[in-house]
C-alpha cells in the first residue's frame, strides 16, 4: 500500500529532451531543399544528382537514430508535430513497470489525494489537470529509469520540487501522465566554503541551505529569494529571484554553475565543471534555467554562495510613485550599498495597519522599504546618510532607520507579509498573485494606468514592486466568479501593457501555462521558433512538461476577458 508518509514530502507554500533529433531536424531540412531543387532543376541539369545524395544521407542519418534513441523513435509519430501519446492501457502498463522498477511502495502512488495536490495549485487560477502517477525518485539513477519508461510508453513527464510556482508549471497533461516528485532528493553534497559554493540535489530549499550554512558557522549564503518552500530545482528551473535581485541579480545571472540533467534521452549530462567561470563553448547550464523541466530534469547543481554583510531596514514614505521611483533611480546611481529596495503602495501599507500583526501603525502613503548592507557599521551608516538626503530631494518623508536588528527583523516582517495583510483588504477573498517587469524609468507610468483601470474594474488590490530592477507585483482580490473573470482581464492588460513599455509579461514567476500567450507579442516569432526547436530537437516525442513555456505545437492566442484591449494574434502550424 502506499502509505501516508508520502505526503509529508509535500512542501508547503507560504505565498501561496536528442539524436534522433537532430536527425529529424536534418532529415526535415533535407526534404526540404530536396525538394526545391527537384522542382527548379531541369531534369539534365548536372545538380539533377542533389535530391538523391541529400536523401540518402536524410535516410542514413534516421538509421543511425534508430540505435541511438530506441525503439520508440522508430514509428511515425516522431516525425509530427503534433506529440502522440500512449493510450491508458500503455499508460497502466507504465505503471505496473514503474512498480516493478522500485521495491519501495513509497515510490509509486496512484493516490487520488496525491495525485490531485500535484495537479492542483492554491496559488494561482488556471485550470488543474491531474497526473496519471506520482514517482519519488531517490538519485540520478531512479530519474533515469522513470524517463525510459516514460518514453518506451510515450507518457507525459512534468517535474515536481516546492510546489510554489503561480503559473501553471507542474500542471499535468490533458492526457495524464508522470509526476516526477523531486521532494526526496534533498541532500546538500557538498559545501566548499573557500570556493564559496555548494553542490546540492534539486529538492532541498534555499531557506534550508541558508539555515545550514549559517548553524555551521560558514559567514555565506544563497542570495535568491524567492518564495518561502521554493527548492533549488524548482528556482533554477523558472529563472526565479527575489527581493535581493537588485544587489545580486537574478537566476540567469552565475549562481547555477553547473547542473546535472536526465535529458529526455535518457541520458544524463553534467552542463560544465565547478570553475567560478569557464569560455568553453555554448552555455549549456542557462539553457535549463526558466525551461521549467521542458528540456530535461535537473537532478543535481553547483550554486554559488555570497559572503553574509550586515545589513539594516530603512522606511520612507511618498506623495506618489513618480516621486519613490525617481528617488530609487537617484540612489541606485550613488553606488551605494543597496540590497534590497521595496516599493509598497498606500493600499498595502494600509494593509498593514489592517492585518494587525506589525507593532507599528505606519503612514498610509506610497512608501519604500530599504535594506542596507556593508561590510561596517560605519559604511551602513553613510549608506543611510546618502540615501536619506537623495529620498527628501525627492519628497520622500518620515524617514525611519531600525536602531536595532530585531527593529530591522519586524520591518521587514512587515514587508515580507504581503499576502496576509494583502488578504486583510476584503474579507472573505482570495487573491491572485502576479507579476511584470519594466524600465525602472517606466515603471510609474505602468503602476498609475493599471492602478486607473483596477479603479475601473471595480477591484481590491495591493502594488508591490522590487523597484530597483522594475518588477512589479500586483494582489488582486476577488470574491467570487464575476469578480475573478474581471480579475482576469485586468491581468490581461497589465501584461500588454508591461510589453508595450519594452517590458516582459513575468520577471520572476516563469511561464509555465499562465504566460505562455505572450511570448510571441514580447519576443518575436524568430525567437520563439528557435525556442521551439530546441524543444524539437532534444525533446523530439514531446514527453517534457507538454504545454509549457514553448510547446512543440504552437498555442493559440487566447482572449482573456470580454473587454480585453488586445487579442494575442492567432498562430496555427502552418
């Protein structure tokens, strides 16, 4: 039986594929210009011999396949664009084999429960499908043998790890599947403090590692923050960051130096050795990073580690979000020790006041929240003196700075409060968490029109925004269908408007299946084609995270909302 344990792998939230495509790509490509030339050629032409030299070589490249993918790559349907899938007796098949393969029954559940929490998010509104099987892999190995059988029954697989993700990522096919649960590969492997990094499997959390680190006595940490129960696979897979973005980047900046990944192949690669840095051709591990598990499944990585400073919180209150983000553009020139900027607007700070749970009544205007970092006091302290005289040049009042690290603590407690007190605004309404990026120098334009038209709609909502690199988070509560049809509009617009503003429609939540209408709008038909075939080339059966991010078969546009100003344009395969 499978036992209830199972579910206590389950992370909590807070906020809440190659050869045989490559030889398939060639083969089409071949066909193709075969194709011309037979048509174009007069039949005596001395190139007459072109189409037949190509096609054998398209002929000889797809048996070389053969012995390098594996049966399943001999039947037509590797060919189409569209993925075919097993049928629900393959599907039982796999999982009779599944069974067979791991002697533990705590591996393979079927579970109507765990099934359903898999499938299933408390953090965001699109539509659940649930998986076929969940499978608890223990190592590489165990990843390998479910992607073998994954692929010998051509059944979908999507990764599992925190379970935070607010778009969609770990929803199942439509079709069912296998859920591969990272949860119990959570071991640190390895820390070297003198190279500052860690080697870890994808399963373990960042607040885990940061609380590792510190009760060793090793004075480093891993700076991305993203949502509390977020874990390392998941972080690197959705190009995740946080509030501390501005002082140390993001996702797709050095901290994965290397990963481990099971490909849809079944083979196992390792994207770079363990060098701070290294010019040794493509930059294989960046092209997992906001793939979401579309391209292969992380087992392992190398983080990069920065050293522990102090640091301290600072509030100071706005008459408007112009004037907080031209201060913030002011000081981010000073090059002053900035870690974190936070921009809340007068709704959240009343929020606040509302939730009950700060020991402050704070000042119900738009307002930032500072932290402050140095290696000394004393440059904490002059850190602090800048800032406060650029924020009062630009308006900003009630400057406040913590007199002592539990003051610090509880201020940013506050900040970090965000849903709760977000909640606090409606009674009895749940909230849709979303996010953009911008221009830091667009940023008020986008928060003061999409503020107008939640005006307009009628809706609750609170602005959050890591103003220093431009993200812009907005909670947009609702109580009912009406409300959250109307909540989907708005979100619509936010993000056609984010990208009219040279923007992007997520700055740190991925894609998943949320955002996945945009692409084209934000970046382009050439990119996204190329997007998509690399997704065709190492992920030719279309088994990986179907229907995320840049799916082998192109989606639709989708109006959102009655009243939407813009339908994403149509694009079928043509």
């Amino acid at each position: 039986m499978f036992t209830a344990s199972c579910f206590q792998r389950l992370r909590p939230s807070t906020s809440l594929w190659t050869n045989l495509g490559r030889s398939r790509s060639i083969k089409q490509h071949a066909l193709t210009f075969a194709r011309r030339q037979s048509s174009s050629v007069p039949s005596k032409s001395p190139r007459s011999w072109s189409p037949i030299i190509i096609g054998s070589i398209a002929s000889g490249l797809i048996g070389y396949s053969l012995s390098a993918f594996g049966k399943p790559s001999l039947t037509s349907e590797a060919l189409e664009t569209e993925p075919k899938y097993g049928t629900p007796k393959d599907f039982e098949q796999a999982i009779k084999e599944l069974r067979a393969l791991f002697d533990s029954d705590d591996v393979v559940s079927t579970h109507p429960e765990d099934l359903r929490i898999h499938g299933y998010s408390e953090n965001d509104y699109h539509p659940s499908a649930p998986h076929t099987v969940v499978v608890y892999p223990r190592s590489t190995e165990d990843v390998v043998k479910i992607v073998k059988t994954a692929v010998k029954y051509r059944m979908p697989l999507t990764p599992f790890s925190g379970g935070t993700c607010l778009e969609g990522s770990y929803r199942g096919s439509l079709v069912g599947g296998i859920c591969v649960d990272m949860s119990g590969m959570n071991k640190i492997i390895e820390i070297h403090e003198a190279d500052s990094d860690l080697v870890c499997q994808p399963g373990v959390g960042w607040m885990e590692i940061n609380e590792t680190l510190q009760k060793t006595g090793i004075p480093l940490f891993f700076p991305l923050d993203p949502g509390p129960g977020a874990t390392i696979g998941g972080m690197m897979s959705t190009g995740c960051s946080g509030t501390n973005a501005v002082r140390y980047g993001t996702a797709k900046g050095e901290w994965f130096l290397n990963a481990t990944v099971v490909l849809p192949s079944g083979e196992v690669i390792k994207t770079r050795q363990r060098a701070r840095k290294s010019a040794a051709g493509f930059d294989t591990t960046k092209l997992f990073i906001g793939a979401e598990g579309t391209l292969g499944i992380i087992t392992e990585v190398t983080i990069r580690l920065a050293p522990v400073l102090p640091t301290t919180v600072a509030i100071v209150h706005f008459p408007d979000v112009k004037c907080a983000t031209e201060a913030v553009i002011d000081v981010i020139n000073r090059g002053v020790g900035i870690q974190c900027v936070e921009l809340c607007d007068s709704e959240f700070m009343r929020s606040i006041n509302l939730f009950g749970a700060s020991q402050r009544k704070y000042p119900e205007q738009d307002s930032l929240f500072f932290k402050f970092q140095g290696p000394t006091s004393a440059s904490i302290a002059e850190t602090a003196k800048i800032v406060k005289e650029v924020v009062q040049k630009h308006g900003g009042t009630g400057f406040e700075l913590a007199r002592s690290e539990k003051e610090a603590r509880d201020l940013w407690a506050d900040r970090k409060n965000a849903l709760y007190s977000g909640l606090a605004l409606l009674e009895g309404s749940r909230g849709w968490s979303t996010d953009v990026c911008v221009p830091i120098s667009k940023l008020p334009q986008l928060v003061y029109e999409t503020k107008k038209d939640l005006q307009r709609l009628g809706l609750v909502s609170i602005v959050i925004g890591h103003v220093g690199d431009g993200n812009f988070h907005t909670l947009l509560l609702f109580r009912n269908d009406k409300e959250l049809e109307s909540v989907r509009e708005a979100v619509h617009r936010m993000v056609e408007r984010a990208i009219t503003l040279e923007g992007t429609c997520t700055g740190e939540h991925g894609v998943g299946i949320g955002k996945r209408e945009y692409l084209y709008e934000e970046l382009g038909e050439g990119t996204v084609e190329l997007m998509r075939s690399v997704k065709r080339t190492m992920d030719p059966l279309g088994l990986f995270n179907p229907g995320k991010v840049s799916q082998i078969n192109r989606v639709a546009g989708v109006q959102v909302g009655a009243n939407a100003e813009r339908i994403v344009v149509s694009r079928q395969d043509r």
